[in-house]
C-alpha cells in the first residue's frame, strides 16, 4: 500500500459517514412525517385506524436507520484509523528489513530481525482486524438497504388506508405516504454508494 492508498482510505471512510449521515438526517424528517401523520390520523378519527397503526412502523423504521447510520459512522472511523494503522508497520517492516539487509554480517542482526517477526504478526493482527470490521460495516449497509425496502410497501399501505379516511382527510394522508416513499428512495441512494465505497476498501487489501 503507497502514501496514496492511505489517502485515499481516509478519503473511502469519511465518505461513507458523510453519507450515512446524510441517510441519518433524512431518517430524522421521516420521524417528524410519522408525528404529523399520526396527529393528522387522530383527527380522521375510526375511518384513520389503519393509518396510525402505520406510522408506528414507519417511527421504527426511522429509529433503526438513525440508530444503524450512528453505528456505521463509528465503524468508517474505526476502519480508517486501522488503515492507518497497517499503513505505518508496512512502513516500519520495510525500513528494519533493509537495516537487516544493510547489516547482515553484524554481530548483533539478530537483535534486528526478532522485531521484525513481531511486527509482521502485529501487522496481520491488524490486517485481520480491518478485513472484519469492513465485513462488518458491509453487513450493516446490507441490513440498512433491505430495511429501507420496506418504505415501499408501507407508503402503498398508507395510500390504501387514506382511501379509508374520507376525502377530508385522504389528501393530506397521501402527501404522508408520498414524503416517506421520497425519502426512503433518498436514503437508498446514499446507502447504496456507501456499498460501493465499502467493496472499494474491501477490494484494496485483497
């Protein structure tokens, strides 16, 4: 791995929480959605029922992904500091083997060669590590996705149930179901380039 590798690692990491977070604030505007609906469903009275039993799943959507979006963001930090990490015993290793090589006829090589075993078995402690915590970090965006899908069936449920509430109602119950639809499809499009970004880092020390 080269000092732009590193970089770019940085760069890969940094990304992917920028994006997560911008999942998380979208995440944060479909909860506020769930309130007014279920405030706007209250009003609507019985012909609303089926409604207010779906906002509590659209909260629970919301609250999973703000709550997924946190762990993935201490994840992508994790991961770049590991990167780092790997980084800078590639380096040492490299420079204590060419004093190893420069002295091999010295008395005491030995004493130069023993540190180098070591940080070759901290190295791929740390390389092991890195692999797992990107699996790890993929896994998560894989849940995040399939969560996500869901929206699609609760915004055509909530389209069936405001045909239910009388046209007084149906209308603003719509626009409910259209905002989670919009922001769900959103969300999707960040989850989805932290996926790639994830292979990227994945692929980069296979």
């Amino acid at each position: 791995m080269n000092d732009l590798n590193v970089d770019n690692h940085f760069v890969t990491a940094a990304v992917v929480a920028a994006e997560l977070y911008k999942a998380r604030e979208i995440a944060n505007d479909i909860s506020l959605t769930a309130s007014n609906a279920r405030a706007l469903a209250l009003r609507a009275g019985q012909g609303a029922a089926g409604f207010r039993a779906i906002t509590d799943f659209i909260d629970q959507l919301a609250d999973t992904t703000v709550k997924t979006s946190d762990i993935i963001n201490f994840r992508a930090v994790t991961i770049s500091r590991l990167a780092t990490n790997i980084v800078r015993s590639e380096r040492t290793i490299a420079r204590f083997k060419q004093a190893a090589k420069a002295s091999h006829d010295a008395r005491f090589v030995q004493s130069i060669i023993d540190p180098i075993v070591h940080m070759k078995n901290e190295h791929a402690i740390v390389l092991r590590q890195f692999h797992r915590e990107v699996a790890q970090l993929s896994e998560l965006l894989e849940n995040l996705a399939r969560e996500i899908k869901t929206a699609s069936v609760l915004s055509a449920m909530s389209r069936v149930e405001a045909s239910q509430s009388g046209k007084k109602f149906e209308e603003g119950l719509n626009v409910v179901a259209d905002n989670v639809s919009t922001a769900a499809e959103r969300i999707q499009v960040h989850i989805s380039l932290s996926q790639s970004l994830c292979r990227e880092l994945s692929d980069d020390y296979y």
